[in-house]
C-alpha cells in the first residue's frame, strides 16, 4: 500500500506539472496576441491560431491522464476531488486559450490605420490577466485556497478596466465615425480579456473546493 501510495502521488505531481506546461502556453499566446495587436502584425495573429493546437493537445493530454488515474487508482476523497479539479482546470485554461485566439482574428480583421487613443489601457489590462493566470497556477501546484482567493480579487480591475476601456472605445467612435469598425473590434478585445478574468476566478474556486471540499462563488 505505501508504495501504491507514492506512485500515484508522483502521478499527481506530473499532473500538476502538466496543467503547469498547459498555463505557460496560454499566457505565451494572451502575450503574443497583445504584440500582435499592437503592432499589426497578422503572421503572429496567423501564428498563435496555429499553435492553439498545441493548447487543445495539452488539454487532451490531462484529460486521458485523469480518466487513467481514476481508471486505475480509484482515488477517495480528496484524491478524487484533485483529479476532477485538474479535469476543470484544463478546460478553463483552453477556453482562456481560445480567448487569446478569438484576440488574434480581430488582428487580422482590423486596418493598419492608427488605434483609437493608442489602445488606451487594453495592454495594461492583459497583463494583469497574464499575471492572474501565473499567480493561479502557482495556487493550484501549492494547494492554497488563501492566495487562490486574492487572485480572484483582482478580477474586479479586470471588469473595471473593461467598463471604462469600452466607455472611452464609444466616445472614440463618437468623435470619428471612421473609426467604428476599428472600435467594436477593440470593444470585442477587451471583451475577451474580461472573459479570461472570469476563468481565472473559475479556476480559484476550483481551488477552494479542491482545498475544503466546499464551493464558493466569487466576484459574483
């Protein structure tokens, strides 16, 4: 038994590893589509829609190695809540994934013609989603419901930059009526970066569950 014990607490640890990898490359492709917003560049826009493949393979790849272990390993208690909540995790990191997809064809869609008011905030507010998803993760391989609370808590910058990025994309449009289909294109972006805040604070109560057995909801 203490040696079925240990094998299938390194199994945990590789899952945990796994949904590490999975995170990386989707905070790698939120960044790219940024770059890729800012300087009109649609090969790096073409790139990471290409390489969300490797996203939705990471996901499959987690998806098999749970259905194994509780295949295998019958897992009780919170052994089996660890696992579905790797399960959920996956998927909330490919749908943040396919967010930053969703960001790089509104590149290939917009001109070359100069951003209303120079994107105004919308790089500040990914990086906070790409230090969101950083900071869970690290929540998530260290089992701390605490910290996957604090994160969550800044879910309430995300929606405010939102709020106010799209009042300032109306008034843009407002004052110059050539720039509407650039404004509700960016008005989409940001609406995918808002979306992405919400899946970090779905992995937070993830967390939380996985950690008390309990479920929350959180900015709500």
């Amino acid at each position: 038994m203490p040696g079925t014990r240990k094998h299938f607490s390194e199994e945990l640890k590789d899952l945990h590893q796994s949904l590490l990898k999975m995170g990386i490359l989707v905070e790698e492709s939120i960044q790219k589509s940024i770059i890729a917003l800012k300087g009109h560049n649609s090969e790096l826009a073409g790139q990471i829609i290409h390489d969300d493949e490797d996203i939705n393979r990471a996901e499959t790849g987690i998806l098999d190695h749970c259905t194994k272990l509780l295949a295998t390993q019958q897992p009780v208690a919170g052994d089996l809540r660890t696992i579905v909540t790797a399960i959920k995790v996956a998927t909330q990191l490919e749908r943040i994934g396919d967010h930053a997809v969703h960001i790089a064809k509104s590149v290939l869609k917009l001109s070359e013609d100069p951003f209303i008011r120079d994107l105004i905030d919308i790089p500040r507010m990914a990086k906070i989603c790409q230090a969101m998803i950083r900071d869970i993760l690290t929540a998530l391989i260290n089992n701390d419901g605490d910290y996957a609370r604090e994160v969550a808590a800044r879910d309430d910058e995300v929606d405010n930059l939102y709020y106010r990025i799209t009042r300032e994309l109306v008034t843009g449009m407002t004052e110059d009526k050539a720039k509407i289909n650039q404004g509700l294109e960016l008005i989409f972006v940001v609406r995918y970066l808002e979306r992405m805040g919400d899946h970090v604070t779905n992995i937070s109560e993830l967390i939380i569950y996985n950690t008390s057995g309990r479920h929350v909801e959180l900015n709500r």
